[in-house]
C-alpha cells in the first residue's frame, strides 16, 4: 500500500513539474504560409512544374516541426487567425471604426508568426571543363516573417529571409535537364532550410540568447538545438544599457559593447556550451548572437 501511495505521490509530483515546465512556454499562433500574387504569376509562367500551394505546404509543415522541436513554445489553435488578422490590418488602416476586431482578441497567444514567400528564382549555366560539360542550377527562395505581440497587435519584428541551394549536374546531349523535376526533389530540404531560419529568427527575438553560467571559459547558453549548430561562432556582448531620449520621451534599450567572440561546442535540446575566446570577463546574463 505505501508502495502504491510512493508512485502515486510521485506521479503527482512529476505532473506537476510538467505542467511548470510547460507553463513556461510562450504561446504562439502561426498563420499558414502564403505566396504573395507576384510569386504567384512568376509561378505560372515559369516552367518549373512546382505550384505555389506545393511551397507553401511544404513550408508550413516544417515551420510546425521547426517550432515544436525549439521546445520553446505552446502552439495554439488557429482558426480563424487569418480573418483576424484580416480586421486587425483593416483596424489599423482607419477604414473601420475602433471596435473593429483587434489582435488582442487572439485569446491564449503571446505571439503571432506570419510568412509570406515573395520571389522563387531558377537559373542556370552551362559550364565545360576540358570534355566534361556540366549544368549548375540555382534556386533561390525568399520571403518576410513577421512576428507579432498578440497582446497589442504590435509588429515586434519583421525580417527578410532568404534561401539559396545550388544543383550540378552532368549534361548529357539530347537529354532533358530535369529542371521540374530538380526543384522538386530539392524542395523538401530548400522549405525545410527557410523554415529553420524563420524560427531561428522567432527564437531570436522572443527568447534573446544569453549566458546562463560561467565556468572559466566554458558558457552555458540558454538557447540549444534549432538556434545554434555546434561549431556556429558567436557575438557575446556584455551588459545593455537604458537610455532616455528627453526630446522623445522614449526610453531605448542599447546593446552592450562586444566582449568577444566564443564557438559552441555542444548542443542539446534547451542549451549549448560555448568556448570563450575572448581574454575578459564574461558576465552572467551576457547576450549572445550569432555571427552572419
């Protein structure tokens, strides 16, 4: 009997851990992935054999796996987030009255993440080494992420993600080139790569990587897989500063100067280990970005 109570206690216990640690996850909406008009009628009259509504399914898909993998964030229900989304942006245009539906009424969502794909681009060359011919084909995809606070329907970031693979091939005379065929073999890893690096972005400004501990040169960082790579080199800068604008009224919060730089070592899931290469002091709490 108090073996039974033991486990019961402990399953409690360890449900209740659960339920803290996934409360401290932030709460995201995503609207589905969409191809602007443009991309849409370059679509239709390229010859690639791949529709716009294929990308975007793919992208969208990655996007959710790209997300939950982050271990950051509670996704929540969507319906009907586009028609929000939809009187928010006519909100915002005066066209209706101030009752019009805000982003607020996006109930349990922190956040907001939309991505539009603008441009798909394939060309390509023909190239002779000595009696060797090759054809070298490049794809480019790329788009705009946009994040918003749920809470006040303000854009808190809106950045520019681009996205380009390169394909070689033999060229064999009389031969197709496969174009059609290319892009979409390759589209499952080029969808996969934009939706990375959206939510790297995401992570980025939602979850700002920091120091968590210092231990000579060894920093553990709060950010781990889906953020950093081992290998990736890295920024760390020391502590921000708050300036007042007196002419504004505004308050502005300034990136503390460069320390130096640090290459991570180990990734897991929630953190990695960075090696410092700096000569200084690290403090606690110091932020991290990434090196483009």
């Amino acid at each position: 009997m108090k073996k039974m109570m033991k486990l019961f206690v402990t399953a409690i216990l360890c449900g209740g851990m659960a339920m803290v640690a996934h409360a401290q996850r932030a709460s995201l909406a995503m609207d589905k992935a969409t191809a602007n008009e443009a991309m849409m009628a370059d679509l239709a009259k390229g010859k690639s054999g791949v529709s716009a509504a294929r990308i975007t399914e793919a992208l969208d898909n990655h996007l959710t796996v790209a997300v939950t993998a982050s271990k950051r964030y509670t996704v929540v229900d969507r319906k009907n987030l586009a028609k929000i989304i939809e009187e928010q942006k006519l909100g915002e245009s005066g066209l209706v009255s101030d009752d019009a539906a805000q982003m607020g009424n996006l109930r349990g969502a922190a956040y907001v993440l939309t991505t539009t794909l603008d441009h798909i681009l394939e060309s390509q060359e023909t190239v002779t080494f000595g009696e060797v011919t090759k054809i070298k084909r490049r794809y480019q995809l790329s788009g705009q992420a946009t994040i918003i606070d749920a809470n006040t329907s303000e854009i808190i970031d809106a950045s520019n993600i681009q996205i380009e693979k390169y394909d070689i091939m033999d060229a064999v005379p009389g031969a197709s080139d496969g174009g059609s065929s290319r892009l979409g073999a390759l589209l499952p890893e080029i969808t996969r790569e934009f939706a990375e690096k959206t939510v790297s972005r995401l992570l980025a400004v939602t979850f700002p990587a920091k120091v968590l501990r210092v231990s000579g040169k060894v920093l553990d960082i709060n950010q781990g897989e889906g953020f950093f790579k081992k290998g990736d080199r890295v920024d760390v800068y020391g502590e921000d500063e708050v300036i007042f604008d007196e002419d504004s009224g505004e308050e502005f919060r300034l990136t503390g100067d460069i320390i130096g730089t640090a290459t991570i070592t180990l990734v897991t899931p929630q953190t990695s280990k960075a090696t410092f290469n700096g000569s200084g002091e690290v403090p606690k709490g110091a932020r991290v970005m990434k090196k483009e």
